[in-house]
C-alpha cells in the first residue's frame, strides 16, 4: 500500500513540475539554514564540556561593587588555603607570564616572542585535557627552567616538533629553558588558549590579584563554596563589599565576556536570535507549501471524487497526501544537504568557527525524523482540506475552495509578509545600532592612532633613558608617543584607591588606573578641560620611587566627589592614593579631562584616573599618533626601529579604531547573519507570492479572458489581480510594526548608549517589502492580461 501511495506522489509531482520545483527549492533553503544554524548551535554549546569532570569545574569570577566592573583574577597567596575549603577538590591556577616575566626569547642568534605563554599549576591535566606528543608535560612543569610547546608553537620557534631537550633563552634574564614536552594545539571549541606552558612555582609569592582560578567541587552547593572563597580572599586583602562567584566551565563560552579572556567567547543571546531566524525561514517555507497545496487544491478536486467513488475512504485519501508531503520534504531534505554542504566554509566566515560535517550519518536519524515531522505538519492542514471535497459537488462540476481555505492561504501570506517586515526592520535598526556604536564620542582618538602591544615595560618605562620616545617623534609622520599599561579598547586591569584629600572630607572610593608617560593627552586623544598634558618640561611629573609623590590627571566625573567646585580649582592640589605595589601615593592634579570610556558601551565601567610613570596594569604598550593617514610606511618605519631599540621581535602593531571595532565583532556578525535571513525571507516571500501569483491568474483565467473580450485594457487586470495582495501587506505591515518594536527595544536594553527607533526605518522596511511582493505579483499578472482570450474560452 505504501509502495502505491508513493508511485502515486510521483506521478503528481511530475504533472505539477512547478508546484515541485517551488516547494522543493523553498523549503530546501529553509532547512539548510536550520542545519547550518543546528550545526553551529551544536558547536557553540559543546564547548570545554570534553574537559576532565567539566560539569563540577567552575571558574572564579570576581565583581567589583564599587566600580561595578567584572573580573578573572585571583591571588596566588589564596591557592593552597582555597583547596582546603570544604567541598573543594581541587584548583587549578593558570597566569599569563608577560605580565611578570620576559616573554622575548632568543633561539640560537634569533630572536622571538612566547605568543600566549601561561604559568600553570601541574595539575593542569586534571582540568584540561592535553594531548601530549612527546616528552613528560608533569615533569616539565614540575620544573621552574622547562617549558612545554605546542605543535604549532614548536613549528614557529623551531621549525620542527622533535625538540624535546633542546633549549631557548629569556633575552631578559639570561633564564635558558629546557623544552620539557611538546603537546596537540588546543582544540577550538574550548575557551582556554595558549601556546607554551612554564612552571607556576617562581611566581608563588607574587603580590596582586593576577591569576585565572578554576576550582573543581564535590557535588556541594556552589553558592556556599563562592562565600567561602569571598570571605578567605577578603580576609587576605581586608577589603569589604566585594565578592566572587562560579561561573560554570561549560557556560564560559556563552557567558558574559571579561576583558582578560584567554579567548574570545560566543554570545547566548545571539545564539538564540540565530535559533529564531532559522525556525522563521522554516516556517515561512512550511506557509509556501500549506498556501499553494490549497491553491492547487482545484486541479486535485476530480481525481478526489473519482478514488471517493471508487470507494477509497477519507482516511486512505489523507495518507495519500500526507504521503506527497512527506516525500516532498525528502527531497527538500537532500536539496538542502547539498545548499549546506556548500554554503558551510562561507557560513564559517561569517560566524568565524570551524564547523565541518564528518559525514552525515550522525545527523541520518535527527534529519529522518526531522523530514517527516515538518512533512506532516506542514501536509496535514492541506490533506485535511482536499480529503474533505464533496464527490457528488465536484464530478456535477459545482466546486468551491470555501472561505476557510481562502482564509486560511491569506492568513499564512500576511504571516509571511510580516516575517520579511520584521526581518528588514531588524536589519536597518541594528546597522544603525552598530553605526552609533562606532562613532560614538568615547572621549579619546581611535583615528589616526597605533598601538604597540606587549612593549618590554622597563624600557617604557625608564625615566633616566628617554632616546627611545626622542627617535620615534623624529620620524616622519609620528606627532606624539607615550607608553600605556591597558587598552582604552579593553578594560583598566587595575584598580585605583583613592585614600583621601587634604583638606576636604572625601569617602574613601575605587577607580580604574590607567598608568601612562610624558605626551598622554595629545598620543591619546583625551580631551583636556583644565590643566596641561604630562610633559617633558615638568620632570617631577613622572613618579618618584623615594617620595611617593606623581603627577596624575583626573575625570571630570569625580570633582564633585572629591569636593571641587570646579575643574581650574582642582589643579594643584593633591589625592592620596594606593595602587597595586604602591601606597599612601601622593598624586599631584595637574589636569582634568573628561570621562573617558573605556572598552564597550555595554559595561558602566569605573571612571580612570591617567598617572604618570607608574604602570601596575600588566598589559604594556606604546601608543602612536600619527599626523597623517597611517600608512604601511610609517608602520614600517616603527617596526624598524623598535627592533633595533627594544630587540622586539615580531613587532605587533595595531590600529585603536580596529581593536574597538573588535569589540563589536559579535553584534557585526549578528547583523551579518540577520542580513542574509532576511534576503533568504524577502526571497521565500516572493516564491510563495509567485506560486499563488500563478494558481490566483489560473483560477480566474476566464474572467480574464471575458473582461478582455469586453474591452478592458491590460493595465485594469493587472491592477485587479494585484489588489488582493497590496491589502495583504497592508495588514502584515499592521501586524509586523508592533512586534518589530517590541523586539528591538528588547534587544537595545542591553546598551548603556543606544538609538531611538525612528519610523523612516519602518516605512522602509514597507516599501521594500510592498515593491517586492508587487513586482512578483505584476509579472504574473502581466502576463495572464496579454494572454489571448481565445485559449482560455474555446472550449466554452
């Protein structure tokens, strides 16, 4: 029986080439964006949940109250006393190295740079799955003078992978290390990230919270562990208010992103919006073929009355259609394997992962089951409907479709007009999202400026040997220079504390530092109110070891706080201040400048305070104005001389306005992804009007054809046979505005700066859509009204 009813859907697929040809290639795109989308929610959600025990590893997060910013950092003093907490197993601590040691290296007679080189704990592979090639990585890390490489590391630095035993040399302090082990690159769906991997052990004693801390627990609560951890942490640092929690390992990825990630994480919510998009496109290619199946219902009418005759029953006639549906939707199925196996290396651009399909077996089951779900589904509305026809009414030539089928085929058009409307709407608002992001005023230069990143801080930072900054203004198109120890694009790592203020009752406050040198308003682009820049000619602007005294120049937002009137009556007077190593610091103000907002719009980040000479950030660099636009010379002639100068090699030079564009990479892709959801909507959209464009100019071919007769011109058909759809986005336009505002306004709530929606973008987005449908519609019809009469009535 089976067998039957399949040569039967065969046979009609082949009478009705188009109604095929359309919902196959419809619904085939439709669910090659949802595999796309499956494969890479699929990736997105797996990641580090490969790790040792991952579901009872969490991830120490530190949060800031009084700055409100977020933090992965811990101390080194904490380790030992933090395993012993209860329901604490074990922890693991990993440091990045550059911060606190010499990262230049020296192979032979060339020299080089650790890229990502982390200080670990050795029981690193009870957290971390490493896959060890050669050599013994326990060892290795059990030792102070050895390091482990990776593949691609060890490729890099050597040339080769068979190194173990052979050795390299700090260029700093003469320290040669012995390569211990040589392990498998990192897998990419894991937030850890790093290249090379040294002992934790000389850095024990180190002041400051400067270490990624995982803890994994014994099934205990998780929230009594944070507390435990909080109240040990406060106690060694005797701060108060302050707090840790435990960030899940296998929710990092989709987690909130933190400025000193090793890695670049996804976003959930982006994740689901893609989820939503997919099952949108589904959808509105499930409505092409509820819509046409009831449009063409008139050409199955008779072969329906004939089998009722024959004595086949309502239900064998349902199985039948819900047969074709399904075989259908098969060969979608296949079409839309092809469209993804052909669209995943672009797709993987887009999203910027490496998704691959290792075959298709392991999706065999998900795609069969998937396949004859949406086939009945999406057949049974259709099937319920043509089963229904009335033999007798059908055969005697007495058919009509019914209202309800009318109702049901327009209400699934307006769904899908609304759909694109939505989409489009989408698209304009978050472009213009973005758009606002990029310009918006951060009260620093991000043209015009280079950063240097990862710059030795001892030569930065040497206030008797100042040749370096001399040579860099001599060359051609430099206009400042000075050294910064964080990224305005980023996060402050440190915090300032100011103590008190002579003279003035002041409450005890945080704010971010931002340790920099002589040339820091104009190499910045910071926007001076009152007072001068830190400069050359004031010599006891940089800090003095001895007497604990700097110049340091201040936020406009903390006059107030601080109990100035005004920006001139702060000049000359004086903070007390602690900042990492240093304390009871006395800052002498010798400028004011206006907040300065540092990494994304999305984090109320605590206001910085710019100090002069005295860098505790950890994240060195040299930032570069340059007079005109940066060119390729100018980068080289940067390059150049720092390798000479600072033995820097390679030297990494970026851009201030690429890396705050990188901060948006996420938002850019979402656009991106909904931009292409929405051409695939708008496109949908226009098969499923052209399909019903061409069954509406069947149906009322004879009217047609008689109106023609009787002298009506091409021009009032076409007007008539596009009418019922103009009304349709009318009401899909009525439908659609609503939702979309109530969409993206949700969306926007998560910027501390963001756009008011304006209504040009919704009246675009109709216009698009309007111009769209009616195009679609006009070629049909234009067609049908110069068709000859004479075809259609000469059978009447």
């Amino acid at each position: 029986m089976l067998s039957q009813y399949f040569l039967t859907a065969l046979r009609t697929f082949k009478r009705q080439k188009l109604h095929l040809m359309l919902n196959v290639f419809g619904l085939g795109v439709g669910l090659a964006a949802s595999i796309l989308v499956a494969l890479y929610a699929i990736n997105e959600s797996s990641y580090d949940h490969f790790q040792p025990n991952a579901e009872n590893t969490y991830r120490m997060v530190f949060h800031d109250n009084q700055s409100g910013n977020e933090y992965l950092l811990s101390t080194p003093k904490a380790y030992e006393k933090i395993k012993q907490l209860a329901g604490v197993e074990d922890v693991l601590y990993l440091m990045q190295t550059k911060m606190f040691a010499d990262d230049k290296i020296k192979i032979s007679e060339n020299f080089n740079q650790l890229t990502a080189n982390y200080a670990v704990t050795e029981n690193i592979v009870d957290f971390i799955t490493l896959d060890v090639i050669s050599g013994d990585l326990q060892q290795s890390l059990q030792k102070p003078d050895h390091i482990a490489l990776t593949v691609s590391e060890a490729k890099r630095l050597f040339g080769d992978i068979n190194i173990v035993g052979q050795t390299l040399l700090r260029a700093k302090s003469h320290q040669r290390l012995t390569v211990g082990a040589v392990f498998k690159d990192l897998r990419a769906d894991s937030h850890f990230h790093f290249s090379s991997l040294t002992s934790f052990t000389p850095y024990n004693n180190i002041k400051g919270n400067i270490v990624h801390s995982y803890v994994r627990l014994n099934k205990t609560d998780v929230n009594k562990v944070a507390e435990s951890i909080t109240a040990l942490i406060a106690d060694i640092w005797q701060w108060r208010d302050n707090y840790y929690y435990l960030q899940p390992l296998t929710a990092i990825h989709l987690g909130a992103n933190f400025n000193n990630d090793m890695r670049v994480g996804g976003s959930e919510k982006n994740l689901s919006i893609s989820i939503m998009l997919s099952l949108l496109l589904l959808l509105i290619s499930s409505f092409n073929y509820i819509n046409m199946s009831i449009a063409q219902a008139g050409s199955r009418a008779k072969e329906v009355g004939v089998r009722k005759v024959l004595g086949v029953n309502k239900s064998q006639l349902i199985v039948q259609f819900l047969t074709e549906s399904v075989v259908l939707v098969v060969f979608a199925t296949l079409i839309a394997c092809a469209l993804v196996e052909l669209a995943l290396p672009s797709f993987n651009q887009l999203v910027d992962r490496q998704i691959s399909i290792n075959g298709w077996s392991p999706f065999l089951v998900p795609l069969i089951i998937g396949s004859l779900f949406i086939g009945l589904v999406s057949g049974l509305y259709p099937a319920l409907f043509i089963s229904s026809f009335n033999a007798k009414r059908v055969l005697s030539g007495d058919f009509k479709r019914g209202k309800t089928a009318t109702r049901v085929r327009k209400s699934l058009m307006v769904c899908q007009c609304a759909l694109s409307l939505t989409l489009i709407i989408s698209v304009l608002s978050l472009t213009q999202q973005l758009a606002l992001l990029n310009n918006l005023p951060v009260n620093y230069e991000k043209s015009q400026r280079l950063v240097v990143v990862d710059a030795p801080s001892e030569q930065l930072y040497n206030i008797n040997d100042l040749t370096l900054y001399q040579a860099l203004q001599k060359l051609p198109g430099v206009a400042a220079v000075t050294p910064s120890d964080f990224y305005l694009t980023d996060r402050s790592n440190a915090g300032f504390f100011l103590e008190s203020v002579p003279g003035i009752d002041t409450v005890k406050t945080s704010m971010a530092y931002g340790g920099v040198g002589f040339d820091a308003v104009a190499a910045l682009g910071l926007q001076l109110i009152a007072g001068r820049d830190f400069s050359t000619e004031f010599k006891a602007d940089w800090f003095n070891a001895q007497s604990a005294t700097v110049a340091i120049i201040i936020p406009e937002s903390t006059l107030k706080l601080t109990g100035f009137a005004s920006a001139d009556e702060a000049i000359g007077k004086t903070w007390i201040f602690s900042a990492g190593p240093a304390s009871n610091v006395s800052g002498r103000i010798v400028g004011v400048i206006k907040d300065v907002k540092v990494g994304s719009v999305r984090h109320t980040g605590a206001p910085v305070v710019f100090v002069c000479g005295l860098p505790i950030g950890g994240s060195y660099s040299l930032v570069i104005k340059t007079n005109e636009v940066i060119t390729s010379k100018v980068r080289n002639d940067i390059a150049s001389l720092l390798e000479r100068k600072l033995d820097m090699a390679p030297v990494e030079i970026q851009t201030v306005s690429g890396n705050y564009s990188k901060l948006y990479v996420e938002d850019t892709r979402l656009v991106n992804m909904v931009r292409i959801f929405c051409y695939l909507a708008i496109f949908l959209t226009c098969i499923g009007m052209f399909g019903l464009a061409v069954f509406n100019a069947q149906l009322r071919s004879k009217e047609v054809a008689i109106r023609k007769v009787i002298g009506a011109s091409s021009r009032s058909i076409v007007a008539l046979l596009g009418k019922e759809s103009m009304l349709l986005v009318f009401i899909a336009v009525a439908i659609a505005f609503p939702i979309s505002y109530f969409l993206i306004d949700n969306w926007l709530s998560h910027f501390n700066v963001r756009i008011t929606q304006s209504l040009g973008v919704y009246f675009v987005a109709a216009f698009v859509v309007l111009v769209v449908t009616q195009l679609t519609i006009f070629i049909v019809a234009y067609r049908t009204a110069n068709s000859k009469p004479v075809n259609v009535l000469r059978s009447e």
